[in-house]
C-alpha cells in the first residue's frame, strides 16, 4: 500500500509540473484484448479488458501519459480460477504524424478467484507487483486509437507477461477557440 501512495504523490507532482507546457491534451478509453505470454500464457486463456487513459502535452510532438484499466483471464482446461491486472502505469507518448511510441513504468495489481470445491466457498487473493509496458500504435484523426504493446509484471520471480491489441477513442480536452 505504501509503494502506491508513494507512486501516486510522485505521479501527481510530475503531472503538476507538465501543465506549464503547450500541447494536446485528451483522455482516451477503449478496449483492449491481452494474450498471455510465457508462464502466464501457459496456465491462463486470452482476456478481455477496458482502459482509461490520460495524455498531457508537453510539447509539439509528445505527450505524458496515465494509464489505468482492467484485464480478466480464465485458466485454461477446467480449473475453476479467473485472475485480473489493474495497470497503474506512467509513461511517454512521443507523436510522428500519427504514428507512436510509448514506453510506461509503474505498478500492478493482481487479483486471483479459485472458485469452491464441492461447495466450498470461493478463496480470493490479491498482490501487486512492478510493472513495465511499451507501446506502438496509430491515432486516426487524432481521435481513433489502435496499438500493440507488451507488458510485464514481476514479483518475488514470478513474471506475468502479456500482449494486448488495444482500440480506443481518444476525447480533446481542448475548447474549439483554443485550437
């Protein structure tokens, strides 16, 4: 729980201090769907999941980014377990012509459900980890987002790893006479 408070004060005073910049501001929501990779990719299904995202310009051609969302995974054969990521993720958006790059830091919590056995009542439990993703993708009209990223989370030597197809929608936070 610390290392989330201490992660949200640092976030907040980098944003804080993003805010003296000109550039294009938005927040952007969508859907994503995330295919697990390695050990993760061997016990757990391809997931579906929704984002929210804020992008903060500083500059012409980049912008400082906040990502949160949530990604739900089922196992694969008949083992009753489901498992969930909630990204809290910091980065970069640097813009060519509608192309970009976006490299993130920050933290995740994860979350695993193991449904009871012969009534038995459901057992939850719940960690967090660090987290890194990177990013590519196209922004149509400055609006429609579509990307590809890799993300990987690591604890104690256990690593989630995922890759996820994302399309978005992407809402100016910019008036019309500002522009």
């Amino acid at each position: 729980m610390k290392k989330i408070i201490v992660c949200s004060l640092a976030a907040l005073l980098f944003y804080a201090t993003s805010f003296g910049q000109k550039g294009s501001n938005y927040i952007g929501a969508g859907a994503d769907v995330a295919i697990p990779t390695g050990d993760f990719g061997s016990i757990f299904k391809p997931g579906i999941g929704m984002y929210v995202k804020a992008l903060l310009g500083v500059g012409k051609s980049g912008q400082v980014t906040f990502t949160s969302g949530y990604s739900g995974f089922k196992a694969v054969g008949d083992f009753p377990v489901k498992t969930g990521i909630v990204p809290l993720l910091f980065g970069y958006r640097a813009n060519f012509n509608g192309f970009f790059i976006e490299p993130q830091l920050g933290y995740s919590i994860n979350n695993a459900k193991l449904e009871g056995f012969d009534g038995e009542a459901p057992e939850t439990t719940q960690g967090g980890s660090v987290m890194w993703a990177a990013g590519a993708g196209y922004v149509f009209n400055n609006k429609i987002e579509v990307g590809a990223r890799y993300e990987s989370a690591s604890n104690n030597g256990t690593t989630i790893g995922l890759f996820g197809l994302r399309l978005g929608y992407n809402f100016s936070l910019t008036s019309a006479k500002g522009k």
